[in-house]
C-alpha cells in the first residue's frame, strides 16, 4: 500500500502520527517521564563534564561563590512537585545563560548545542508532569500548603533566580571572558547535578 | 506547486520524524574530548578507593617526578598540595581519604618536573561522583560442589566515601548460555571477604562465574575475569569435608602429644623403669647366694681345773729349788708382770688336742684388793692358738668335774667360790693377760703338765693401772666381757682366731701395752 509513489505521504504521516501518540501516550506517565528526565540529564552531565576538561590554572583567581541555595533541595525533597518546579527552574535558567554562549572553537558550540537540547526536553517532561500532578492534586495542594506550612515553589523559585543573577551579573562584569565561561559552566553543572541526585527520589515516589 | 509544496511537508514530517525518533530511543552523544591541555587526567574507583591517573600526550620531555595538588571549585581557598604525592615518581594518586564530598567540584593541578625545572602543568575539574569513568571488579575465588558454588569476594574496608557512589556488587552466573545476575547486599560496616552461595545448581554442569561492580549513573562497567568449575556429582559439601580435615588433623594432634608424653615419661624414669642395674647389682646369676659369714673363732667349751700351790716366798738363793708337782713359783717377766697359770684337766684322751688347759696362778698379794671381776665360768670358751679347735669335739658332752675346780694359787679363797663341781673366781681384768703357750714356754714350763696347755695370765703392777684412765678401764672392760670380744662359732667347718689376731682397734686402745716377747698378747 504505501509502495506507490502517492501512498507514501499517507504512510509518513501515519508514521509520524504513530510516533506522536507513542510519545504522547509516553508522556502522560510520570514515572516514565523521571526515567527519560533523569537519563537526560545524566547527559547533559557528561556534556558539560566534557566541555570543562581544561581550566586554565590562571583562571583560579577569578573564581567566585555564587552560593547554591542547597537548602532548596532539603526542604522540597518530601515534596515531589516543589522538586520538580524546582529543577524546572533551574534548567530554564541554564538554557538562557547558554543561549548567550558565542565562543569558539567548534567543538565547545557543538556540545553546547546539544546541552541546550537536552535541557529544553528536561523542560518538556517537567512540564508535562507539572501539568498532570496539577490536575490530579489540586485540592490536595491547597491543603497541604495551607496546614503543612511549608513554603511555596514560588519563594524557592525566587531564590533560584536570585543565584542565577549572580552568574549573569558576573559574566557581564567579567565581559563574558573565558575564565568566566569557564568558572560558569563549572558552577551549572554543579547546580543540575544536585538536582540530578534528588531525581532519584522521584522515581522512588 | 503541489508537488514541492509536498516536498517541503515532507522533509518537515521528516525532520519532525527524526527528532521525535532520536528523542525516543535516545541519541548517545559524541563524548570526544578535545582539549589543548598537555596531559590527559582521569578517575577510577579501585577496591572502594579513588585513584586518580594522568599520561602525558607529548612524550618526547618525560618528567622525572610529579606534584599534585588541588582546590574547591566553590570556595575561595588557596591550591593544597597531596602530602603522599609530593614528588613522586608513579603517575597516579589515591586520594581516597583527602576528597570527602564526592559530590564537590574538585580543580587538580598535576605538575611534571625534571630535575628542578617544570616541564608540564595539567589542570582539570573533577567531581567524583561523575567524573569516575571505571569501577574496577574486585578479586574473587569460587569453589563448585555438588549443587552450589560459594564465592568469595575479596573486599577491603568500604569507607563511607565508597558508599556515596552507590555501587552494587553484581555476580553473574552462567552456564550454557543462560546468564543469571545475583546482587549480594554490601553494608556500610562491610569489610574483608564475602561469601555468597548460588545454590540450586544442576549437578554434571559447567557454571562461570563472573563480578562487577555496577552503578547507575555509569552506563558501562568492567566485568571481572570469567572463572569456571564443573559441579561433580557426589561432591561432599564444604562443612563435610572441613569436618573431615579438622578431624584428621586433631587426631593427628592427639597421637603426637600422646607420644611425646610417654616418651618424656619414659626418659624421665616415671613408666617402664629401667633395669640396667651396674653389674655389681646384677643378681640374676644367683640362684643362691648363701651370705658367706666371716670365719669366727673356733670356740670349745673348757674346763677349769683351779691348783692351788704354795706361795713361795724367793729367799733370794739360788739353790735347787724342790720339785713341786703343784707348785708353781709366780714367774714374772722382765717388765714386773706377775704370771698365773689356770691348770685344765682335758675330759677325753680322743679330743685330748681339743683339750684345753687353763693354768690360773694365784695373783699378787695386792690382787685381794682388786675389783671383783665379772665370774669366769667353769665354760668360758678358750682358744688355744697352736691347736685349731674342731666345732665337732664341741658337741661332745663334757663330763662335769665333780672334783671343783681350785685356783692352785690362790691362798685367798674369798675371792673365789666353789660350788660342786664348777669353781667362780674373780679375774681382775686389769691386771689380766690372755696368752696362748707356745713350746718354748712348755719346755721352760716344768711344773706345767705335758698334756695341759697353760694360759698364762699375767697381772700388771698396780701402779701402771690407772683405774680413771677411762683408756685403760675401757680396755679392761673389753678383755672382761668375753661374750663380746670373743665370738661364737656356730659352725664346727670354720677356724677359729685367737683373739690376738682380733682387730687392731682393740689392741689401739691400749695404749699402756708392752710388748712381752715371748708370745703375750697385747691388751
């Protein structure tokens, strides 16, 4: 059937439609979900791991604390959905801090390239377990943020913007130098990779 | 139009196609790494223990010896020098113990000297819980029985920084191409070796064994070196056969200290004494053995016949003195001893050599006043020496006198009793000699009877007497108990001594002695 020559865009977007419902279907589950996210992730890891294999010995003077809020990840580990919008939000930051990389060499473009893919799908199973846990939960959010007292993704959320202004303040005070690149990309992958750890907790859950 | 206006839908459905596939089933990345630093750096977790490697791309200058050190990405500290890789000469580090937090970002600076001059610096970020690319298998030995394999693993003390890779001990079994995976739990407090048994196992099979260690964020592992062993039927299981060889080797044990034991013991003389007695001890040779008892003095029962004689007082002439058969004048030698003879009449002519004869001769005036002696029975035995005694002339019953038996020279009877037919008379020890007469002194003898064997007795002056000499008195106490200074013969084979062949330690104690010549005998 799809061997003549006009049955063959019948057959692609049957295909692509096959595709789309798997990948729907896919999504809908969020412990499938926190498998692909963590698997991601586990990459985009690698990527930068890659990428910062050198570090100029003189660039070490230049090295500054941007002061991870780690106490983020303490408080919303007994809650899964305040550790996803949490690990949302640092990948969203991520991905604009890597979209104002312009340097060279080809390589370093490549591997950002990807790392900047791998984190938009970080973005996309996040969302979509958002989205579902949000319609399943949301009476029971009320509750538990009303009797629980424990604060809201958006004062976590703050915080994270507030340490990744820390790092976009920096790069334009350093002109966006490659030590400062450099330090950067070092400090982003210490950030994912504590979110990466409490991933592991969500797939228990 | 149509038909471009399909083209382009279809490189877009295309497009869209490859990335929903790519996103599906996962795209691996390209992991080159490429960098202008001149050594290569990395990590791997060796037996629980981080060690950290470098090798160098240019290889025409090599380094003589290295210094590593480090710093905290994520504070504003100083560069720290590894103490035990401080100008080494190995191209790696343990840093097991110095990088606590596996989950830190670590800045290494790896510098090569020669000599004093600095050929090559590396620096590198690592965080240990990524940047580990390899987790080495640990040693392991197998052991197959009949329906189960125990396996142990060799594992050295997991630290708690081991713990933080979250690593799991895998062990695979395979036989026949079926794989199984056996997961032994490891605890913080885990060290040394583990033993873990797959059982259930078919006998007459082949199983491989296999360990590794697996983590979840590494998508590859190394596996450990296969190691085979064939299930024999009939295999005693390990508790048997351990059972077995603690019994072989504790009887073993037993037997050896049971033989030293008795070897000691027996060369210590406490069992199995010894009865290599010296030869003069060995009495085995004697069937009998007869205590051979010195030879005693031949003794005879005697009977004294007392003479009384005359005192003759020597008028000082020197004329033919009358014959007396009884008389006898008191001889003296020459150094003032007074003679007295006790006279014997034999019983029998047949033991007339047995015969004895004792002369007693009256003592000296002054002998009245000497101490009674102890009474000399009519059956003191009497030993001549010229005439050995036979014991067989002893058992002869002597005939009793019925004459008494009379001092032929005692005036004074009082210090002599007579009763029937046996005669008591005092002997001063003192002043007493025993002789044995010999023949000069028969012939000089005339009053003497031929067939009578004199005794001569002589008596010492008073005054070389000393009663309180204790020496003296000692000796005269020896010559008056007869019992005890002269032995019986119970034996009528044996010869008989005369006392003066007595020892010596009698005749020592006399010290006053004198030596009389003609054949007295020394007190």
């Amino acid at each position: 059937m799809c061997t003549k020559p006009d049955m063959i865009p019948k057959c692609l977007w049957l295909i692509v439609l096959v595709g789309l419902c798997i990948t729907g279907n896919l999504s809908l589950d969020c412990n499938l979900l926190n498998v692909h996210l963590r698997r991601v992730t586990l990459q985009n890891l690698r990527l930068l791991s890659s990428m910062s294999n050198s570090f100029p010995r003189e660039c070490l003077k230049e090295n500054k604390d941007f002061e991870l809020p780690q106490e983020i990840l303490s408080h919303t580990q007994t809650v899964k959905r305040g550790l996803r919008e949490a690990f949302y939000e640092v990948s969203i930051q991520a991905f604009h801090i890597f979209s104002q990389y312009t340097f060279e060499p080809t390589w370093k473009l490549k591997h950002l390239n990807q790392i900047q893919m791998g984190l938009d799908k970080q973005l996309e199973y996040l969302e979509q377990c958002l989205q579902e846990e949000e319609n399943e939960n949301a009476d029971v959010k009320e509750a538990a943020m009303k009797y629980s007292g424990a604060q809201g993704p958006q004062v976590h959320n703050l915080e994270l913007r507030r340490y990744f202004n820390k790092m976009h303040n920096f790069l334009k005070e350093k002109k966006y130098s490659h030590c400062a690149w450099d330090i950067v990309q070092v400090e982003i992958r210490r950030c994912i990779y504590y979110f990466y750890q409490f991933t592991a907790l969500l797939r228990r859950k | 139009m149509h038909l471009s206006q399909n083209a382009l839908d279809i490189k877009s459905l295309n497009l869209i196609l490859m990335v929903v596939i790519s996103l599906v089933f996962g795209v691996s990345p390209d992991w080159t790494e490429s960098s202008n630093e001149a050594c290569i750096s990395k990590m791997t977790l060796r037996n629980f223990r981080s060690i950290l490697s470098w090798e160098l791309k240019n290889l025409s200058i090599v380094p003589t010896h290295y210094s590593l050190s480090y710093t905290v990405m994520s504070r504003d500290e100083d560069m720290k020098t590894v103490a035990d890789c401080t100008n080494i000469k190995r191209s790696f580090c343990d840093l097991t113990g110095v990088w606590e937090d596996i989950h830190e970002i670590y800045l290494t600076l790896v510098e090569g000297f020669r000599g004093n001059m600095l050929l090559v610096n590396c620096t590198r970020p690592f965080m240990p819980a990524m940047d580990i690319v390899s987790f080495e298998p640990p040693e392991f030995e197998i052991v197959g029985f009949t329906d189960h394999i125990n396996v142990l693993v060799k594992f050295p003390l997991v630290t708690e920084e081991g713990l933080q890779f979250d690593l799991s001990l895998i062990i695979e079994e395979e036989s026949e191409g079926i794989v199984k995976k056996h997961e032994p739990k490891i605890k913080e407090n885990t060290s040394g070796d583990i033993t873990y048994v797959i059982d259930k196992l078919i006998p007459n099979t082949n199983y491989c064994v296999s360990v590794y260690l697996d983590s979840k964020d590494q998508d590859t592992v190394i596996k450990s070196p296969v190691k085979c062993t064939f299930l024999h039927p009939g295999q005693e299981s390990e508790a048997s056969e351990s059972a077995k060889i603690g019994g072989i080797i504790i009887l073993f044990l037993m037997a050896a200290f049971l033989t030293s034991t008795i070897v000691i013991l027996k060369r210590i003389g406490y069992i199995c004494l010894r009865n290599n007695f010296p030869k003069a001890l060995n009495f085995h040779n004697f069937s009998v053995w007869i205590p051979k008892l010195p030879p005693c003095e031949a003794m005879d029962l005697v009977e004294v016949i007392s003479i009384n004689r005359k005192k003759k007082v020597w008028d000082y002439s020197y004329d033919d003195e009358s014959d007396s058969d009884n008389e006898t004048s008191p001889r003296t030698s020459g150094v003032g001893y007074t003679m007295h003879g006790l006279t014997g009449r034999p019983l029998s002519q047949a033991s007339a050599s047995s015969a004895t004869s004792v002369e007693s001769q009256s003592t000296d005036p002054d002998s009245s006043d000497q101490p009674d002696l102890p009474e000399a029975h009519a059956e003191l035995p009497v030993i001549p020496a010229h005439s050995p005694w036979q014991l067989e002339h002893i058992s002869e019953p002597y005939e009793r006198r019925e004459s008494p038996l009379q001092d032929p020279f005692s005036e004074d009877s009082s210090s002599t009793e007579q009763s029937g037919d046996r005669i008591i008379f005092n002997v001063d020890l003192n002043s007493v000699l025993m002789r044995v007469p010999n023949d000069d002194d028969n012939n000089d003898n005339d009053s003497d009877n031929s067939e009578e064997d004199p005794l001569m007795l002589l008596s010492l002056p008073e005054e070389t007497v000393d009663p309180e000499d204790p020496h003296t008195m000692e000796s005269s106490l020896l010559l008056a108990s007869g019992e005890g200074t002269q032995p019986t013969c119970p034996s009528s084979s044996s010869e008989c001594v005369w006392p003066e062949d007595a020892p010596s330690d009698k005749s020592d104690a006399v010290e006053s002695d004198a030596d009389f010549g003609d054949g007295y005998v020394m007190r």
